[in-house]
C-alpha cells in the first residue's frame, strides 16, 4: 500500500494548469472519494488509476454520480489526479489500454509491403490504402463476390455508394486508390482482368475556385477578438497570429516544437508535414513576444511534449488536429462579427498569400515562405488577389 497522497502539491499543479478554484474541488472530491475506494479494498490507489477503475466510482455512487453538484463524472477529476502524480515524479500507469492495430487480411497486407516497397507511398497514404482496400472487398463480400470474381458492375456500384456520403474530392482519392488496388491483384494473378481503367472517378478541378481568403481587416478583427486574459487566449493569440503572419497551415502550427524556437538567432525552423522540408523563418518582433507571453503565461508547466501549442486539458499533449483549430477560429470569427463563409484551417493561410501577391510580393517569394515546391500551387493565389485583378478587367460593353 502506498502512503497517504500530499493533496497540495496536487492542487497546485492543477492550478498552475488553469484550473479554477471550483475546477479544483470538484477534483479534490472525486479524487478523495477514489483514494478512499481503493484503501478500502486493499488497492494501492496509485497502481489503479487507470480508466476502468476510474469507471467503477461512478458505478459505487450513483447517487453522488446523478445530478450532484460536485459534477457528474469521476472520470476526468481520476485522471486529473494521474496527470498531477506524473508530474510530481510518481510512476502511474498507462490511463488506456494500447489499443492494438486491427489486423489486416493477407491480401490487404501484400497490397500495402508492395506500395511501400516499390511504389514509395508514404505511411500515412498506405494506411488509407488499406482502409480503401477493405472496405472494398468488405462490400464485395457482401455481394457474395471476391477479389477473383468480381463484375464491373460491382465497382460501378461501390464508387456510387460512396458519391451519396462523399464530397467528389474525397470520392476521386478512393478512385484512385481503388485503381492501385485493382492493379496490384492482377499483377498478383489474383485476378485474371485489370479492371483498374474501369474505375470511373468523378473529374476535380484544382482550379474550379480560387482559395478561400477574406480581406486582411477582417484577420485583424479575429485577432482582436481573442481575449488574452486568460492561459487558453495567450496561446490561441499566438496561434493565429504565426498562421497569419507566416500562412502556417494546421499541421505546420501543431508540429511546431519548442527547439524549432531559435530565440537568439531570431529563426523558425517550420516543417511542412506534406514535404518533410524545414523552411527558415524570422521571428519577428511582434510575433515573439505574443509567444513569449503564452510559453510563459499560458503554456503548462508540467506539460511533459515538446510541442509549442499544448491542449488546455490534462494531461496537456500537443494538439491532435485541426478540429481544435477550426473550432477555435469559428468561435473568434463570431466575437468579430464574421459569419458568412466556410472558416477553414487554411484561412489565413490563404489570407495571407492573397495579401502578399495583392501587395505585389514576387510569386517565387510567396511560394518559399508557403513551402511550395511548385510555382503553380502558388500561382493560383493570383485568382484570389482581386484589387491587382481590377487593374486588368476590361471595361463592360454598353
């Protein structure tokens, strides 16, 4: 049995988190209740912080659990106490069970050793090969058909099937997987035809509309509608303000880390996620002390990542993805008043290169400092700077 648990250092690092006094002892009532469950039955309570223990409080006191005024659930306040002993040095175990990677069928994990091995797919493309791959001979087996055996007719009817729930972007990229795939089994003498060229995928334009961008008062409006008081709106400051002064997408933001920081070079080094290439960037003023500000103020103390920007929640790892973000700007976006539009990740990003091309920056400039490899990807922001277009237009017939 473990000694007695220091309830202060624990409530100070909840603190320090952001947590707010009630925050903190609706915590403390969960986590003593906890501690005491286990001593009860003999547990040492810190080997049993894990999720499913946590589960069973809330099972021992339905009463307390429904319609108490110290919260509903125990689960977050137990794994707030785990965090908290991790951060105090004390070794606890894992909150959830790993969960292992769903096995995939021998064809399906031929399928994806050969895009690896010869084709240079990626990681991250080969496992949305393997998803493509088996929803696909999961639906031929639902027909009663195989790979061996499988009809025309049948990849007509899995791509229709997809148009009813998918954008025709997202459609397109299963297409084109599912071509790869057809492929392969006829290499493979798993099917007698290649039926790849009867995939028929609906067509996308890259150009069909220029990139979602808004006047650059307006991103100085969201910025000011972000309220710097408190942890959560130091850091989101300094989130938004790097994606507006240097067009960093949602994962070029997120996969930010703390030694990509030069502060006595004045440098960023940013990594595209699609590329893997590093692109140097000046700190500028402005923009290193709205950061210094959050990793001083707003940042976690006892956030164990690396990254720059932490989750406001505990454990505080680095942000998963760019749903946190696009919440985030939607909520900003309506405190300035702007409602109209699809408010992407993107959003400054293409504010910002329409804002450059618009101040008649070089398009090779742009491409650098966005992290293309080609001047076309760049070149399509041309489209959305209207004020240099206006120059052109030709005047209307009478």
């Amino acid at each position: 049995m473990s000694p007695s648990i220091d309830w202060a250092p624990v409530a100070a690092i909840w603190a320090a988190s952001g947590r707010t006094p009630a925050t903190i002892s609706k915590y403390l009532y969960w986590a003593r209740r906890f501690d005491a469950y286990c001593r009860t039955r003999g547990w040492d309570p810190i080997s049993r912080l894990t999720s499913r223990d946590a589960r069973r409080i809330g099972d021992a006191y339905p009463r307390c659990r429904v319609g108490s005024e110290r919260g509903n659930s125990p689960v977050v306040p137990v794994r707030a106490l785990s965090c908290a002993l991790a951060a105090l040095g004390h070794s606890v175990p894992p909150w959830s069970a790993t969960r292992a990677e769903p096995r995939l069928a021998p064809l399906v994990e031929r399928y994806v050793r050969h895009r690896l091995r010869y084709r240079g797919v990626t990681a991250k493309a080969s496992r949305f090969d393997a998803r493509c791959a088996a929803a696909f001979i999961g639906y031929l087996a639902r027909r009663g058909r195989t790979v061996r055996t499988l009809r025309i007719l049948d990849i007509d009817d899995f791509v229709i099937a997809n148009s009813k729930r998918l954008a025709p972007k997202s459609l397109a990229a299963i297409c084109s997987s599912l071509r790869a795939f057809l492929r392969y089994v006829h290499l493979a003498g798993v099917a007698e035809v290649d039926l790849a060229a009867h995939v028929a995928s609906p067509r996308v334009r890259a150009a069909d509309a220029p990139p979602r961008a808004v006047p650059w008062r307006r991103v100085r409006s969201i910025l000011r509608a972000i309220d710097t008081r408190s942890p959560l709106g130091r850091r989101d400051k300094a989130l938004f303000l790097m994606m507006a002064t240097y067009g960093m997408g949602a994962g070029e933001v997120i996969g930010l880390q703390l030694d990509d920081v030069d502060w006595r070079a004045r440098r960023l080094h940013v990594r595209r996620p699609k590329t893997g290439v590093v692109t140097e960037l000046p700190l500028l003023d402005a923009v290193g002390r709205v950061l210094a500000e959050y990793l001083r103020r707003g940042r976690p103390a006892h956030a164990s990542t690396r990254a720059v920007f932490v989750s406001a929640h505990m454990p505080h790892g680095p942000l998963s993805g760019s749903t946190t973000i696009r919440h985030r700007l939607a909520l900003y976006a309506a405190r300035a008043g702007i409602r109209d539009g699809y408010l992407g990740t993107h959003l400054f990003r293409h504010s910002h290169a329409t804002r450059q091309i618009e101040q008649g920056q070089r398009p090779k400039v742009v491409g650098d400092i966005l992290g293309h490899r080609r001047p076309e990807s760049t070149s399509v922001y041309a489209r959305s700077a209207v004020g240099r277009l206006r120059a052109l237009a030709l005047p209307v017939p009478r």
